[in-house]
C-alpha cells in the first residue's frame, strides 16, 4: 500500500526484540510499548513500510498488515479459520473481484475478511450469524477496513433461508451444515460452488451423504496441512510443533438437478465391481 496511512487504517508494530503487534490508526491515541510511546499521528499522514521511533528513540518497524495477519490478530468469541484454509477456500469457491458469496456463521469475521479481500471492490459478501453478539464483534473487527462497503451482514438462523438468489458461491463454517442443504440449493446459482469447514470426520460424512443424497456433483474431501521451517539457513529445518489439525474441507458444486448422474462416489471399476459384489 503506497498510499498514506489513514485513520482506521491497520498497522503491524515490531520491537527490535521482534514482537509483534497490531493497531488501528486514531487521532490523538498513543501506542504504549515497553520501549517508550509511539504517537499514531507519527504513523498517519505518510506510507508504511517504514522505521518509527518511540518518545525514548527506540526503533519500531511500522508494516502493513498481510490478510494473514489480520486474520490472526482478529479479537475472538469463536475459532476462526485459518490463513492455510482461508485462502484455499477462496480459489476453491472460485471467488475473485465481482463475484457474490453467502457465509455462515459469521463467526468472528475472519473468512468475511478473506471473502471481501477476495471479491472486492464490486462484489458482494452476505454473512450470516445466528448469535448477534457474535456477529457484533465480527462488524467491530472490520469496521474501517476498505471492504466493509461489500459486506452485508445478516442476524439470522440460516434454518430460515437466505435472502439472496443466484449467487456464485455459499460456504457453511457450522456444526451442522448438512441440515441446510436445501437453503444452499435455493440461493446458489446453476454451476455455484458449495464448500463446508467441520473438524471431525463424523460431520464430513454426514455431508457428505446428503450431498450426493441432493444431487451435488463434484464432491470433494480435503484437509490441508502447513508445516512451518527454522528460517535459520545454516541449520534449516522444520519448527519443532505444527497445528496438526484445523478442520476438514469440503467442496461441491450445484447442477440443479437432484438424481444427475454425475453425483454419488465415484469408483474405479475394480472397486464397483467389488461394492457390487458386497452388497
Ligand atoms: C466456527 S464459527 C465461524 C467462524 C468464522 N468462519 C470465522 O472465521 O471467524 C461458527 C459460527 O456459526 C454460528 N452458527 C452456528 N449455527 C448457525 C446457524 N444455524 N445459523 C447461523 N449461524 C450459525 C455460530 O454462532 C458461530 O458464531
């Protein structure tokens, strides 16, 4: 970003000792650090990317913060996506300036974010949330970032439905999401993508069965694993602990069409032959 800096406007913090920290630019305010004050009006006005000092000449680099970033510093009533899956999802969906998508729940904000990042700045993102608390801090979380303006936020149990028609895409981050199959199936266009986060493999096979049971094709199954390295060169190697497990992903698209005979387990002859067989 090579603009100036502006009121409410996110800014990544690092000491020299490389913490890190996240604010948002106001008038006035001061950032208290253990090396002394940073004035926010020290940081408005002028580009990131940049050295600042503290009121004690102490040096701060003042970043830009990547989507990632903001994803992991978002205040939380509930587990957020990931950055790893975040963005998989996005090219999953298939979602890019313009395109229209619905997401539930809510949650904290952090897959809104990574969706409006994604379709901005002439798409849109409906966002639903059963629990208005929740979906208050998530609107507290992106209040003054540029995206907000294609967001549109919902408080309701998507048991009712969605609002929106023929949209491109419908991701579900919910216990439950094969309970809302047919609501997906009503606002999705022809073609549309569907995609689900569970963390067990219990839920991804009830989504499973009631995808193919509706008429989805394309089904897929997923999980992604991200495993981080020393960035130390003459001993590079991988950092001792890993988030072993964030949630499985699933995918499918809607054809309208339920009894297609594009939908239902694909296998190999061999292993046809053999379920034959079995049942
Ligand atoms: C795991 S959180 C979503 C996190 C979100 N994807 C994020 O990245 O911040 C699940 C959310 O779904 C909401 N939820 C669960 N069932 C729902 C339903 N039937 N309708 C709307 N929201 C629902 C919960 O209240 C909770 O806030």
């Amino acid at each position: 970003m090579s603009r100036p800096a502006r009121v409410g406007d996110p800014v990544l913090l690092i000491s020299p000792d490389r913490k890190t920290r996240l604010v948002y630019l106001e008038e006035g305010k001061q950032v208290q650090t253990h090396h002394g004050v940073i004035p926010h009006d020290a940081l408005l006005g002028a580009p990131l990317g940049r050295v600042v000092h503290t009121h004690k000449g102490i040096p701060y680099l003042a970043l830009e913060p990547s989507t990632a970033d903001l994803l992991q510093y978002l205040k939380r009533r509930t587990q957020i996506v990931f950055p790893k899956d975040a963005a998989y999802i996005v090219m999953r969906l298939n979602l890019y300036a313009g395109r229209r998508v619905i997401e539930a729940g809510t949650g904290s904000g952090g897959l809104t974010l990574a969706f409006a990042r994604a379709v901005y700045p002439d798409g849109h993102v409906y966002t639903y949330e059963a629990r208005p608390e929740h979906q208050a801090l998530a609107r507290k979380n992106l209040a003054t970032l540029d995206v907000n303006a294609c967001i549109t936020w919902h408080v309701r149990d998507i048991q009712e439905g969605f609002e929106e028609r023929d949209v491109d895409a419908v991701f579900l981050d919910v216990r439950t999401p094969w309970e809302y199959l047919a609501q997906v199936r009503d606002a999705l266009t022809m073609g549309g993508h569907f995609g689900a986060l569970v963390p067990t493999t219990n839920q991804v096979a009830q989504v499973v069965d009631a995808l193919y049971k509706m008429g989805f094709v394309m089904v897929t199954v997923e999980e992604l694993l991200l495993r981080a390295y020393k960035p130390v060169p003459e001993r590079l190697r991988p950092e001792d602990r890993m988030v072993a497990h964030t949630g499985y992903l699933i995918f499918a698209r809607w054809v309208g069409e339920e009894g297609t005979p594009w939908s239902g387990p694909h296998l190999r002859p061999v292993a046809a032959r053999k379920a034959a067989e079995r049942s």
